[in-house]
C-alpha cells in the first residue's frame, strides 16, 4: 500500500487516488471493496490490506449514511461491502438494488440487521468473524460505577474549578439484577460478587442450577426490578424481549436504584425511560445502546442529568477491532482464492 494513502472522510463517493489504495491486475478489473462507517478512521492500520492489492481496491468511508437510497447511491460500484456490526443495516431493498455486489463481510459472529435471505437469493455470500464479550462486560461495569460515582459529574466540576459535588452509592452489600446470565450478563454477575454484592437473576429460560454456576440466585422477573439496587440488561433483542423493560417494570424499581443497558436498545422503551428519569422515579441511568443509532441530536437522552450514555461503544476497543478487521481480510482473501 502507498504511504500517501489516506482514509476517505467525505459523504461523496471518492475519486482520487489519496482516497483508495490501488491495486490494478493487469488481467482484469480488481474487486472494488468499500468498508463502512469507519467512525475513528482505523480500519487501515488495524490490518493488513496489502494482501489484497494484486486483486482489489479498497475504499474506506468514515460517515454514516442512514437513508437507505444514499446507502444504495454510494455502494453501485462495489464488488464486497465490509460492515461493522449493525451500522449500517444491509436490508433486501438495498441488496437487490445493487446488482454488483457479491459479498458482504460483517464483524462479529451473527448481524441481525442483514437479510440473509435476500443475500442468498441474490448469490451474494455472507461472511463474519470471531468475537470475544470482554469489551462489554468490562464498559457494563465502567457504567455502572460511573453512574453511581457520579464519575461525570464530578469531572465536569473539577475541570471547572470546582470540588466535591455529590455522595456516591455503595457497591458492596447492595443487590445487583442481572437480565440475561449468558456469556456477558454471566461475567457481569460474576464481578458483582467480586464487589460483594448479592446477585439475583432472571430471563425466561434461566434455570437454578444456571444461576448458581455464576453465584445469581433465580428471582421472578417483578421481583428483580423490586429488589435490585442495578438492573443490567443482557438479554439478546427478539420479539420476546423487545420492549421487555418499560413503564411497569420501571415503576417496581426502588427510587434509589439504577438501570443498565448495554445490550440492545429496543428491549428497553425509551419513551419510558425518559419519562422515569425526568421524574426522578429511579435514581439513573447508563446505557450504551439506543433505538435509533447514531442518536438523533435533539434527543432527550442527550440532555438528561441522570443519565450516563455512552455511543454504542462496548464493543469498540482496540484489541476487538483488531480482531474484526483482521478476519475480515482474511474473509476476503479466501474468497478471492476461490
């Protein structure tokens, strides 16, 4: 790859060559490879593209586009789209507008937001890569002590010359609720005896002897929002746990506990949310996940004072991206060989 090489950082489909690494065959075309909604401008240097120059360009975008005709303008020329996670959904109305496509490489080990039918009915072949929940169990926590901390708050006021501004909650001894004991909601149930908290469990096929293996005990749904200082949320969206977490669970929390959620937006009912924490029917909030991603600029969530929220980064640190951009190269390559 040339050194003058720079990442693609416009809205418009680039033409010069600071904007693409070239890689010109002189037998056919090259693939042409567009990688999306690269937000930090990394995808470049986290792997290595140089194995694909005898046989394709690849052209990074930085933006993201949300209407699905620009999506569908922008990607015409491209042989293989590389998705990052659920950014930018690859629906049937855009797959079947894009005769040229043939492959789309997403990170992670599933994506709900591709439709795999269409995908196959077209010929295009879908690939992913590894995965590891280690960067979300470990922001869960960064949330949940930050939002008990006040950590923001006291941030803002040192920064601005100011002191001490609020009385943080405890961990230890306090009851944590863990929606969902998979592989991040089991890890997270795990820290929280670590800090000597009593952990409580609950989804709607856990079982005692599952909850006992992370040291959870099995409570009813409404008894873990009764009795939990921390609801966290780890449960998988599905129409069974979409908008699972609404006005009537938020009601049976205490006035001094605190909801977490960095899962999926949807399982939780935002208009609720806000609602609760306007009203100060429950102490905070931390999530990192929302309905609608990136998060509108006049959104409530973006002004509450009770409320922790972080972009959608749980899954973004460096060693995981790393991981993603490195399989899909190699996701590309094998299918280039054939």
């Amino acid at each position: 790859m040339s050194s003058d090489t720079t990442p693609h950082t416009t809205g418009k489909l680039p033409s010069g060559p600071g904007s693409e690494r070239h890689a010109m065959s002189s037998k056919q075309e090259p693939f042409r490879i567009a990688v999306l909604d690269d937000y930090q401008h990394v995808a470049l240097s986290l792997a290595d593209w140089s194995v694909l120059e005898a046989r394709a360009t690849v052209t990074v975008f930085n933006d993201h586009l949300a209407d699905s005709d620009a999506v569908v303008e922008r990607l015409q020329p491209f042989d293989i789209v590389c998705v990052m996670r659920e950014r930018t959904p690859m629906t049937r109305t855009i797959i079947e507008r894009l005769p040229k496509l043939r492959m789309i490489a997403s990170t992670g080990p599933r994506n709900a937001s591709i439709d795999l039918k269409a995908a196959e009915e077209r010929g295009v072949q879908v690939v992913h890569t590894g995965y590891t929940s280690a960067p979300t169990i470990e922001l869960t926590w960064a949330l949940i002590l930050g939002s008990a901390r006040d950590l923001v708050t006291e941030n803002t006021s040192l920064r601005g010359g100011g002191w001490q501004q609020s009385v943080g909650d405890d961990m230890a001894g306090r009851t944590l609720g863990v929606l969902g004991l998979g592989n991040v909601g089991g890890a997270v149930a795990r820290i929280g005896n670590a800090f000597g908290m009593k952990v409580i469990a609950w989804s709607q096929n856990l079982t005692t002897e599952r909850a006992a293996e992370v040291g959870a005990t099995l409570v009813s749904r409404d008894e873990l929002f009764q009795k939990a200082d921390v609801v966290s949320v780890h449960l998988v969206l599905s129409g069974r746990t979409r908008g699972l977490v609404g006005a009537a669970e938020l009601a049976l929390m205490k006035p001094t506990a605190r909801l977490i959620n960095t899962s999926r937006g949807p399982i939780v009912v935002e208009a609720d949310l806000v609602a609760a924490l306007k009203d100060k029917k429950i102490a905070g909030a931390a999530i990192d996940v929302f309905d609608l991603e990136p998060l509108p600029l006049d959104h409530p969530f973006r002004a509450l004072p009770n409320l922790l929220a972080t972009p959608h980064i749980g899954y973004v640190s460096r060693g995981l991206y790393e991981r993603f951009y490195q399989d899909t190269v190699a996701n590309i390559c094998r299918w280039l060989d054939g």
